[in-house]
DNA sequence: CATTTATCCTGTAAGC
DNA sequence: TGCTTACAGGATAAAT
C-alpha cells in the first residue's frame, strides 16, 4: 500500500505483531519479489534464517526490519528491505490456513505463531536483504526524509523545489526531494495549498511553498489517524483491514464531484501516463508564459 | 545536467 | 455475452 501513511500504518503492524520473534524459514515462491537481491532467491532465504526481528523502521516509502543474528546478544546490523510497490502488501497469517493465490515471500516463525506473508498481486514490489542496513539501508540512501521525520528540513526542501523548473507535481513525488508523498496525497496537498499541478516549482513564492507543506504535512497525519486511504481491499493492514481516509479526499479520485470548498465540478488532467485531480477554480491552471525560446522563434 | 518517457505486472471496469 | 481498451496508489533505466 502505496503512500506514506498506509505504509506507516503497516509498519506498526509488524512492530507490533512480529518484532522480538525469530525467523524459522522464509519460503520465495515468486521469483520477481526478490529481484532486487542480487545473490537470488535462495541467497535471500539462507540470510533471514534464524534471524530475530529487532524492530520495524520507515523512511518515506519504505519499509525494514532490522535483524539481529538469535542468540548472539547482539545489536542489529542487517535489514530486511520492503518496499510494496503498487499492490504489495505484509499480512498475518495462520500457518495451517491456505496460501492465498498472490502470497510472492512467507516467512515462519520459531514460535510457530501466525507467519507473515509478502502478497502481492501486480509484483511492483520488492525484499531485499540488506546487509549492514540496519540503521538505514545503502539502497536506500537516495530517499530523501520524509515530512513526519525530525530531520525533514523544510526551508532546505522549499528552496530546492522553488529552484525547479519542472511542474510542482512532479517535484511532490520526486523521492529523492521529499519522500512518502505519491498521487493521491501530491493532490490533496495541493488542493489545500490552491496550487494548480502543473505550475513551476520555481513560479511558487515562498508563502505558497511553506502553504504546500502545511498541507502535505496535515493530509499525510490525518490519512495516518484514520488507518489510511483504500479504496478496495488492495490497500490494507497486516490484519487485513483497510483504513477509511479515502471518505475525506477532496479530489483524488472525484472527477465531475463537487469541490468541498467551492462546489466546483473537480476536473482530471492526464499528468505523466496517469491523472492528476484539482479543483478549476480553487486552483486555477497557470498562465502559459512563453519560453525564450519560443520567443525568439516568434519573433523571427 | 535536469526533466520526461517507457516499462515492469495483473486485475478490474468501462466501452463497443 | 465476449472482446478490447484504459487505468490503477510506484520506481527506475533510458531517452531527450
């Protein structure tokens, strides 16, 4: 499940429900899971083997557990990376009950209580073992941290952003300026902030830009207090229950539905091979202003 | 170099 | 009722 929010709230499942327990086996019956993991798939088995699970971490989307070798005492240094991709989802499970049709990784426990079980129908995501990682894994490294972490430095983020030339949008889902934020909460922050998608980071004032941050800041912890946003049974907890922010989006997913602020039709526009949702008049598109180029073309 | 696009998959819903 | 097409919450290598 996707952004920031239902990721968190996954991650709080596994602190909960598998931190402290040890690793009896895990079991690849996809291939594509582990891809990522360079040694393969049985590689990526041998190294969780008799590992205890320390803790459950998150940066922006991803997710690891930080592993510590049973019975050494120790401190934890390698990682089992998780991301989820588009559909990927980590679910409790009974031991005894059937694998359901798109369970990719099953990892059992010593104490043969309830395994965990990667699931993942449209296998976008991926685990990797990641060895030294556990503090933050080297693959990882690219992702920039996300607003809910104590060391987001906004002023450092408005300003690389105001530096862009490229749309607002695209700059909210670059993981490497700020990570977490993906297509639904990119527009309801900017639906809180009335900042059209599609104009420059660098045509924001500095006002504009710490408004957007308000709002991605405010969507990202209200989604997280209501469990997440789902919209089918995709996007669920470890437990299999899916949150019910999806009843508060203002546009996500709402083409043709009034604006709550403003009563407006809200309006979809293609936007990089999907949609992007806005309100047409609380957020009003911008003024095309021609490049230097094209004016010397004209003017020629 | 910054920025955009094409691609990896499966399943569902809409359109004909 | 099929069959085809568009679309889905992401990340990344390749192209521009």
């Amino acid at each position: 499940m996707p952004e920031l929010p239902e990721v968190e709230v996954v991650r709080r499942g596994l602190e909960r429900h598998v931190a402290g327990r040890t690793i009896r086996a895990a079991q690849v019956l996809h291939p594509r899971a582990v891809r990522r993991h360079q040694p393969g798939a049985e590689d990526f088995a041998a190294a969780v083997r008799g590992q205890v699970i320390a803790g459950a971490r998150r940066r922006g989307k991803y997710l690891w557990l930080p592993l510590a070798s049973a019975g050494a005492a120790g401190v934890a240094e390698d990682a089992l990376l998780v991301h989820l991709g588009m559909s990927g989802q980590l679910l409790l499970g009974e031991p005894d009950r059937p694998l359901s049709a798109h369970v990719r990784v099953r990892f059992e426990f010593t104490d043969l209580g309830p395994d965990l079980r990667f699931t993942d129908q449209r296998t976008f995501g991926h685990l990797v073992y990641a060895r030294g990682g556990a503090v933050l894994p080297a693959l990882i490294s690219h992702i920039a941290p996300d607003p809910l972490e104590p060391t987001f430095d906004e002023a450092a983020v408005i300003a690389k952003l105001r530096a862009r030339h490229g749309t607002v949008k695209a700059a909210l889902l670059d993981q490497s300026l700020v990570s977490g934020i993906g297509n639904i909460y990119a527009d309801e922050a900017l639906w809180r902030a009335k900042i059209h998608w599609a104009r420059p980071g660098s045509s924001l004032t500095r006002p504009a830009a710490a408004r957007l941050f308000a709002g991605v800041r405010e969507v990202l912890a209200e989604a997280l207090a209501a469990g997440g946003t789902s919209f089918d049974s995709l996007y669920v907890n470890v437990n299999g229950e899916s949150g019910y922010f999806s009843r508060s989006l203002a546009v996500y997913g709402r083409e043709g539905k009034p604006c709550p602020r403003c009563g407006a039709p809200v309006r979809r526009e293609k936007f990089a091979n999907r949609s992007a949702y806005s309100c047409p008049v609380c957020q009003p598109r911008p003024r095309v202003r021609a490049s230097v180029r094209d004016l010397r073309h004209h003017s020629t």
